[in-house]
C-alpha cells in the first residue's frame, strides 16, 4: 500500500473468524480475545510485530499497553482502511501487501 502501511504491517492487515454465536452469548470480551490470539498463531505473526486487526463483523482491535498508542493504532488501520479502498477502486488489479 504505502509507507505508512509498511511502518505499521508487513503484509495484509490480519482479520478474524467471526465469533459463533456461543462465543457472544458467553464471555463474549474473553472469547474476542482467545478468536484474536487464535489469529495470530495461525498465520505466525507476534504481537509485537503487527500492532493491530480486524475483527469480522465487530470492528477492530489496536493493541497497545498505552491506550494513547492504542488509539493512534486504531486512528492508522482507519487511515490505511480508506486508503485500501480508494486503491482498490482505482486500480482493482493492484498487488497486495507481501509479508516480508
């Protein structure tokens, strides 16, 4: 995509399963969790390494152990959101992100 993109991710912008329904209607915040650590281990990514993703169908998790840098992350995958979308509305055939 970008620079700004390259600073934050090394490739697409991690997204999850969507929670079942058993998920929401008990311990919904631990299971968003548990669905996010699931994400990450199955595509080898650390924490550390990619600050944030998408929830499917609730929105997205920034994760931060300040919430000032949790909200600019937040700010940075809205940022790069719209961008991926103006993109892929000019050139619907353009690369995707590559991990590197």
């Amino acid at each position: 995509m970008g620079t700004t993109h390259a600073d934050y991710f090394r490739g697409d912008v991690p997204v999850t399963r969507p929670l079942g329904a058993d998920e929401v209607a008990d311990a919904y915040e631990r299971n968003t969790g548990l669905v996010i650590v699931e994400t990450f281990r199955e595509l080898g990514l650390a924490p550390t390494r990619c600050p944030a993703c998408w929830w499917r169908i609730t929105g997205r998790s920034p994760g931060a152990p300040i919430p000032f840098a949790a909200v600019e992350r937040a700010r940075v995958l809205e940022m790069l959101a719209r961008m991926d979308v103006i993109q892929r509305a000019v050139a619907p055939d353009a690369p995707r992100p590559r991990r590197s």
